[in-house]
C-alpha cells in the first residue's frame, strides 16, 4: 500500500499570517510537523503543498534548505493543489496534514494506516471527540480523484475532503476509534489566532521544545493546567461556508 503525506502550507491567513513559519520552541512551527510528520510509517515521503503566491517562495525556500519536496499549486482551490500534487506520485492513499498543526499525533496516525491495511477502504472516519489539531485523514487516491471531479463547491475546494463527509453513501469508510485519553474537544491544540499561537508555544516551552513529545503527553498537559488551556477556549473555528 503506498500512501503519500501531503502538507498544505501557506503564508497567507487572515487571522494569524506567516504562522507556518512562526517560532516555536527551538525550531519553527512547519518544522514541528514535517518532523512528527517522518514519524509515519510505511508511507513514501512528504510533500509540502504550498501555493504559487509570491508570499510563498518563504515555504519553498524552507523546505528546499531542509531537503523536503515542495509543490506548488493554487492558493484557493486547495483541492486542484492536493490532486495534482498527489497525482504525480499515483499513490494508494494520501495523508493530509495542515502545517498550522504543530502538535498532529503521528501515533495515531499510525493506527489509522494499521486499520486501513486491515480494512481497506476509501476514507477513514474516526470515532471520538479529540482536540482540534491532532487528527490526520487518510484518503485513497481515486476517492480524492473523485471528490476532484464532483466537488464543485467553494467549500469542496477549499476544504479537501469535505466532500466525502456530505456526501457518505458515495464512499466506503472503515472506522476507526480514538483511543480514550485523546477525547478532550474542549482543548484546541492548532493555530489560527494569535491566542493559539501564544498557547503553543506555552506547550513547547514547557517540554524544552522536544518536537516528537507524544499528543498524549500534550493533552494531559493541557487537562492538568486549565490556566494555559484557558488561552485559547474562547477561539471558535471559523464555519464551512
């Protein structure tokens, strides 16, 4: 089974711009997840998928100094980016990870490539209630080819796999569930506003910016110290339109 991690990565955010390549810890924050990212196992590499803006020459410039492949497609249409870039290679199934996920659980992420080698299938669903920011997806190629074709929606291309969760009797999914200590939704381990940010690098402080620290470590962290959880409670998500 040949799986492809593809990250997407950008400068531009309303919210929070340049975060991908914000300070964390020791290291940068896209160094934080492509390093956890080489933490998967049994795939074929990873690709940054970033966009062709003149903004995002900085993500190339990156990942061209720490040898890892860039790709670069449109800056809106997320979804034409992740297909062409995975199209090239013709995986089995692609990993998409969001480079504005410094603490994603690679852990886990394992078990959900174990779970799909045993169940194949077109989509993982995960089961469980974990916080925003740990969660990767796995998709096979011909179902991101799919979505590619049918999903005509802004919010289809600007959201990867959204398709696939409007739209389940088109897909086959094979389950998996989270395992107990990770179901914590109230915590938001991810980076779209500044409180985030600040609250990340609170986490990465704490353990003396090592980068593989488990998720697991990071949630109790955070269950037991309600004052730096409390950084971020307050941010919501910003709606699928």
């Amino acid at each position: 089974m040949e799986i492809l991690i593809i990250i997407q990565a950008r400068m531009g955010s309303t919210r929070l711009p340049g975060k991908v390549l914000k300070p964390l810890g020791a290291s940068t924050v896209i160094n934080y997840v492509v390093s956890r990212c080489k933490q998967i196992q049994k795939t074929l590499g990873i690709i940054v998928a970033t966009s062709t803006l003149k903004q995002d020459d900085q993500i190339e410039e990156w990942c061209k100094k720490h040898d890892i492949t860039c790709y670069r497609g449109s800056e809106s249409d997320v979804l034409s980016r992740y297909y062409h870039c995975a199209k090239q290679y013709n995986p089995d199934y692609v990993i998409r990870v969001t480079a504005d996920c410094p603490f994603i659980d690679y852990n886990f992420a394992n078990q959900i490539i174990n779970r799909m080698e045993k169940n194949p299938a077109d989509i993982v669903i995960v089961h469980g209630h974990l916080p925003r920011g740990l969660v990767v997806e796995m998709i096979a190629f011909a179902a991101l080819e799919f979505i590619y074709k049918y999903g005509y929606e802004t919010r289809h291309r600007e959201h990867v796999t959204y398709y696939a969760y409007e739209h389940p009797s088109k897909f086959k999914h094979t389950k998996v569930i989270a395992p107990s200590f990770l179901n914590h939704p109230e915590l938001r381990i991810t980076l779209d506003t500044i409180e985030d940010y600040q609250m990340c690098c609170v986490v990465a402080d704490y353990f003396k910016g090592e980068i593989l620290i488990p998720s697991r470590d990071v949630v109790e962290y955070l269950v037991t110290h309600a004052n730096v959880a409390n950084m971020n409670a307050h941010i919501t998500q910003k709606p699928v339109e």
